[in-house]
C-alpha cells in the first residue's frame, strides 16, 4: 500500500510538473510578441511621401508579389511590417506635419523614423540632433506658378516682364530656406534679375513674399495680394485645379541649365539610436519604400489613385502633380551631387550654426547621411529578382 502510494504521488507530481511546462510553453508566443519592437513612423500626409502610402494601401499585392509587406492593423495608423511570415515591427503611423514639425517630433521622441524634408532634418542635425538620413523619397515637383489671367506664359516671358521696370512681380514662397525659394533666388541672379522684400520698393523686379506654410498660397492668389508663387506639389496642382494659376516652369529647368535637376526634397530620416537598436527593422522598410517606387514608376495610374486615397486631394489634383514629381529610392549619383549644391546654396543664407557650418559639401553628405542600409536592401532585392537596376 506505502508503495502504491508513493507511486500515486509521483505519477501526480509529474502531472503538475507536465503542467506547468506545457503552461511555460503556452507563454512562449506572449513572449515573441514582445521581443516585436513597436516603432511610431511620422510622415506629412501629401503625395511626396507616395511610396508609403502605396505599400500600405497595397500590402496584399506586396505579399503575393515580394513577400515583404505592409500588414494593416488599422487604416492609415498601424502597420505590422511582414517578411517572409515574420513580422519585424509594429509600426505606428503619426501624421506630423511638413517643414520642421518633423524633426522636431523626431527630437521630441514622438516619432523614431521621419518622412520629410532634407532642409529640416540638416538644420536639426546642425544643431546636434542624431538624426541620419537613410534614402531619398523623391526630388524635383517645385514650379512657378502666375496668376490664371497673366501674360507671362514661360520662364522668358516672365524675365522679360520682371526687367521692364513697370511694375514689381510680387511672388510668393513657404518659407526661407524652402529649396524652391533658394532655387528661384539663384535662378534671378542668373538673369541679372534685382529682388528683394520690400513692397513698397519700386525698383525692384521682384518682390519676394513669405506666405508661410502649404495652404497659404490660395488666399493669396484669390485676393491677388501676389502675381504668383514658387513651391512644391501638391500646392500648385491645388491652385491650378481651383483656377486660381497656371504654370510658369519647373524650378528643375531654371538657370544656370541643368544644375537643378533632381534638387533633393524628401527624404526618410531615423534617428541613429533607431538605427542602432533596429538596423534590421529599418532595411525592411526600405526594401518596403523601394519596391513601392519601382511601382510608381511602373504605373502612374495606380500611384495617382492610392494618392488620392490617401491625401482625399481630388483625382484631377493627383494627376496634375504625380508626373512632376521624380519618384526615387536609391541615392543615385544625380541626388548625392544635387545634396552637395544644395549645401553650397545654404552656405549664402547661412543656414548652418552648427557642426556643419563650416563643412564642405562632401563632409556634409558624408555625416548627414548613412545610406549603407538602402544600398544594401537594394543588393538583397536584385538578387531575389524583385527589383531592376536603376
């Protein structure tokens, strides 16, 4: 009988050892979820940052076609990043706004990865933020846009109006270092054109008026306070939509010929604690951004329609603005050089206070931007055949 028991116990103890095990297993997966870093993602909202809003709004053709995709948790907010089966991050999308609201986020520890502009996210850095830009996410889309009414129909028509002497053309821009304002300052001198900000300085061929922020251009141009504006797209698709502009020329096209082709404008920007602790998390994502531009450039009708859906601009503004835009990834040769002019242009306003102030254009590139991973993530692609050369 002592032995039975005995037995019994055993055989009752082994259970509740069998148990429990099978209890520690049944955690194991709790565990894995949370080994998943959740990552917050802020972008701006407007068509310049297309290729991720193409690969969240199109995360099953990205599944069945690469394998790596955005999985969405909740329509335009949270993504779990996928590859292969597995699930590298939670990504949680933040609208953040344009300009420096960005970066400052991003200083702020709102945000750990950055869609936006290259001038905010140098200046931030200037001034000691870790901030490293990873890929480009377009260049070019600045034009000159005229009142709907106005004689001036191009670029030579509107030098011949701006030194007639008769009256100063008064043209608005978004903010001081906006890389559509310093190309059209350059493009000014180029034609001996003389420019200032006074309005009431009638010898000026142009008077340059800061209207502050993407929206602020159409109250203007509907009041006429301004003959015309230099800026990004969507804005001049919005004022030619509305009736209020017609377009004047590409900044890309503008003198000195060809030096502005492919200026830099958005860009993909982590911060290099981000980079340090998730360099894996942040390759995906780029392969994820460069697939996408593959496909904007495969086919604009699909990139004008998920624009759409996501920016709520109408179909017709979409169309306008997508073809203006250079849709690209990869640092190429033409965007590192166009960084380094971009450096040079900076120089004459003084923009830098900081560590890079008295950087050359090379040092600048060199620090500011770590563009290892995308150029990895491009080899890794090429050789699964997923995507072509540039």
């Amino acid at each position: 009988m002592a032995r039975t028991r005995i037995t019994t116990t055993v055989i009752m103890l082994a259970g509740v050892v069998a148990a429990a095990l099978a209890g520690c297993q049944g955690e194991m997966p709790a565990e894995t979820e949370t080994e998943t870093p959740t990552l917050k993602l802020g972008h701006v909202g407007h068509d310049h940052q297309l290729a991720l809003y193409v690969a969240a709004l199109e995360g099953e053709r990205f599944r069945n076609d690469y394998g790596i995709y955005l999985k969405e948790v909740k329509s335009k907010e949270v993504y779990d990043l996928v590859d292969g089966g597995r699930t590298l991050a939670r990504l949680n999308f933040v609208r953040v706004g344009g300009g420096a609201r960005m970066p400052a986020a991003m200083s702020r520890g709102e945000i750990e990865i950055g869609l936006g502009g290259v001038v905010p996210v140098a200046k931030f850095a200037d001034g000691g933020q870790p901030f490293k830009i990873v890929c480009p996410l377009q260049t070019d889309g600045d034009m000159l846009v005229m009142q709907k009414d106005s004689p001036i129909t191009d670029w030579a028509s509107f030098v011949a109006a701006a030194k007639s002497g008769e009256k100063p053309l008064k043209i608005g821009y978004k903010a001081p270092v906006a890389i559509a304002k310093l190309v059209f300052e350059r493009a000014l001198l180029a034609e001996g054109i003389p420019y200032g900000y006074d309005a009431t300085d009638a010898k000026t061929g142009v008077i340059l008026v800061n209207f502050g922020s993407e929206k602020s251009p159409i109250p203007l141009m509907e009041s006429r306070a301004i003959d015309g504006f230099v800026m990004n797209q969507p804005g001049v698709a919005v004022a030619v939509h509305k009736g209020l502009g017609k377009t004047i020329a590409e900044l890309r096209d503008l003198p000195p010929k060809g030096k502005w082709v492919n200026h830099p404008c958005c860009c993909i920007s982590v911060t290099q604690q981000t980079l340090d602790a998730h360099g894996e998390v942040v390759k995906g994502l780029i392969k994820v951004i460069l697939l996408s531009t593959q496909l904007i450039n495969r086919d604009q009708e699909l990139a004008i329609r998920c624009a759409s859906r996501w920016t709520k601009y109408a179909v017709a503004v979409e169309r306008q603005s997508i073809p203006t835009i250079t849709y690209i990834a990869e640092p190429t040769a033409s965007w590192i050089a166009g960084m380094k002019t971009w450096a040079e242009m900076v120089k004459d306003v003084k923009l830098f206070k900081g560590k890079y102030a008295d950087a050359s254009p090379d040092d600048f590139v060199g620090d500011l931007c770590d563009l290892e991973l995308v150029r990895a993530a491009a080899r890794e692609l090429r050789e699964k055949g997923l995507l072509r050369s540039p």
